[in-house]
C-alpha cells in the first residue's frame, strides 16, 4: 500500500493561519454588527414601575413576614 504523502508545512500553517483570521473577523463582525443595530428602548417613553412591569421586577427579594 503506497504511503501517502503529507501537505507541506507552510501549507499546514497557512490553513491555520486563514482559518484564525476568520473565525476571529467573523466574530468581531458579528460583534459590531450586533452592537450597530441593535434596538434600545427609549426612555422617554415610560419608566418602568411596578404596575406596569413584568418579571422579577415585581418580586420582592424579601419574604413577607407571616
């Protein structure tokens, strides 16, 4: 059975090298991108009280005394 012959190293090290630079301008894309579009609340609309809140915002952290 023939041996099969190995990728030269500087073949190797530029997959890697390619491969670092994508995953790492990708994430930093998708960072941005997120950070650039993404959609605040304005808060000149209304505060948030407890009547109209929704969550664990209404839940107070202490138990009630019985």
């Amino acid at each position: 059975m023939p041996k099969e012959k190995e990728p030269p190293l500087w073949w190797t090290v530029l997959k890697l090298v390619v491969l670092a630079v994508g995953l790492i301008g990708g994430t930093g894309f998708a960072l941005w991108y997120v950070a650039d579009n993404q959609k605040l609340p304005d808060p000149a609309v209304a505060p948030v009280t407890p009547g109209n809140a929704w969550g664990i915002v209404i839940d107070s952290p202490l138990k009630p005394k019985r």
